[in-house]
C-alpha cells in the first residue's frame, strides 16, 4: 500500500534523508520512529505530496506522490501534528467545509460527515463549537476530517501530540478499530515509544537514514538477555574494569555505565562487588525500543 524506495532528500547542504527505503502493507499500522531531527517530517511532507523528493520515490495506493500527487490525495487522509480546526466552528461544520473541498455534496456529503462522526464515537458532538473541545476530542475530529472521503491510507504526524495519557489511549483505541474493522493503512511518525510498541512494524529512522526495521518484537530480539544499568561516581572508569573483569562490552550514555548480558540479575550483584562504595544505583530490565535505537545509533530516541 505504501512503498518507499531510496528516497533522498536535502535542504541547502543538510541532507535530511539519505536512500530511505521501506514498505507498509495494506490494514498495518506502520510507525516511523526517531528523535527530533532524524527526518520524520520531511519524510511526512514529502508522502502527503507537500514535497517533492530530491531522489527516489514514493508509491501510495500505486500512485507516485511526486508524479500522480492528485490521485495520491484522494487515496490519503491526512492527520498533521498542528491542528487545522477551525475554533469558531462546530465539528459538524468543520466536516461539512472539509468534505466540500472533496467534491462532495448533498446526500453524499452528509452521508460522509455521519459515517466519519460514527466510526470517531463523535454523534454527539456534531453541534459542540470546536473551542469547547478537549485536545483528546479535537485529535479525533481531525481523523474524522481525513477519512470523510473514505481514503485507503491515513497519515498521522506526530498524532499524540499535547495529549494526555488517558486521551492517546482513546485515540489509539480509534487507529486500531480503523486497522481491523476497516482495513486502513496507518502510517504515523512519533517519538514516543509507548506509542511504538503498539505499531504492526517500525521504521527507526536516525539522521536521515534507516537503522532498523520489523516489528517491535523483533527489533527487541536483536538484543540478547538482559539491559544492566549502573550509575556510578566514573563511568569510564568502572566500564574498563568491567570489561576487563567480566569479558562485557559496556557502553557509557547520559551519566551512566549500561551492559547487554544474559542473566542480567546474577552479573548485576557480581559487577556491584567489583565496584565497591562507587554505585549509587543500579537498575535491571529486558530489551526496550530505546535499548535498540541506542545500540544501532549510539544516542537516545528522547536526543
């Protein structure tokens, strides 16, 4: 459903992507995930035809977004991370204003704007002034919007921006209904990795290029036993005598010493004897998104 083949791109003489190449079928939740600055939004721009990219392509629903950026269109709805409500308006009328530059009217149009309120939970809240709405209520009024022409793929920037916890898992309950009632291909950027874990597949983007890719439980598996942390008075120090002590390849990140090994519980008391008075805290956990992007990148995905 969407396919992306070394898509390049650069803005003056920052490269903002460099040959990112990847696939999303159709009925996936597909996530694209990486720190600020990694390419996110270029990428984002250049899929909902707001750009054209310097080298590659990009086919959605089997149109080029740089070629068939008309056809692209009506096979996407679109969701940006700044929400493009109008305040003053009801949500009934801000569907109604959406669907006309659609083409739709009549019984046609009011047919949209009453399925896209239903598959949204929104019926009654077709007469609230937008103003009034909560940030939760207003994200699910702009995927209303984006699907009012019933599109085969929704692209979501950034999607739980300004949301609180309880309103992200409202809308996610929403994306995944759209996902296995309906048959929608979603694709979304984020940074957020709670976010991530409820993708089909994802994409890890850093500094304009691909680092990895798969589901969020393969990606994890790359990472064998466990993730020991350790925050110690000199973590260069501490991690060379690890090394040395225990044959482990420790690395040093924000302030502390971090180790990949199996059976994390027994080295981490081990590792605590040959560091005697110098831990002030150690921390033990299985393989998370951020393990993985900071094995493949060497920087956080919060960076």
């Amino acid at each position: 459903m969407v396919s992306v083949q070394d898509l390049t791109h650069r803005y003056a003489s920052r490269l903002a992507l460099s040959a990112v190449s990847f696939e999303a079928g159709g009925g996936e939740i597909c996530g694209v995930l990486g720190p600020n600055g990694s390419g996110k939004s270029t990428l984002f721009r250049i899929l909902s035809t707001i750009l054209a990219p310097a080298a590659g392509r990009a086919v959605i629903a089997g149109f080029d977004t740089a070629i068939q950026p008309a056809q692209v269109r009506r096979a996407i709805g679109v969701v940006f991370q700044s929400q493009s409500l109008d305040r003053q308006l009801t949500v009934g009328e801000n569907l109604f204003a959406q669907g006309r530059l659609f083409g739709l009217s009549g019984q046609s149009l009011k047919r949209s704007v009453d399925d896209s309120l239903q598959r949204l939970a929104l019926g009654d809240r077709r007469a609230d002034l937008v103003a009034s709405l909560s940030g939760g209520l207003r994200r699910r009024v702009e995927i209303a919007k984006a699907l009012l022409h019933q599109p085969r793929v929704l692209l979501m920037d950034e999607p739980s921006t300004g949301l609180d916890p309880v309103a992200r898992l409202e809308m996610w309950r929403h994306i995944e209904d759209l996902r296995t009632r309906q048959g929608v291909t979603v694709l979304l950027t984020s940074h957020i990795l709670e976010e991530a874990e409820r993708c089909d597949r994802l994409i890890l983007l850093h500094e304009g290029r691909v680092v990895a890719s798969g589901t969020p439980s393969e990606l994890k598996s790359r990472i064998g036993g466990d993730v020991v942390v350790l925050e110690v008075d000199d973590p260069a120090a501490a991690a060379r005598l690890l090394s040395v002590r225990f044959a482990v390849q420790p690395r040093v990140t924000g302030g502390a010493v971090r180790i990949e090994i199996a059976n994390g519980h027994r080295f981490l008391a081990e590792a605590v004897d040959a560091l005697p008075g110098a831990v002030r805290s150690v921390a033990l956990h299985k393989p998370t998104l951020e393990d993985v992007f900071l094995d493949e990148t060497g920087a956080s995905i919060g960076a």
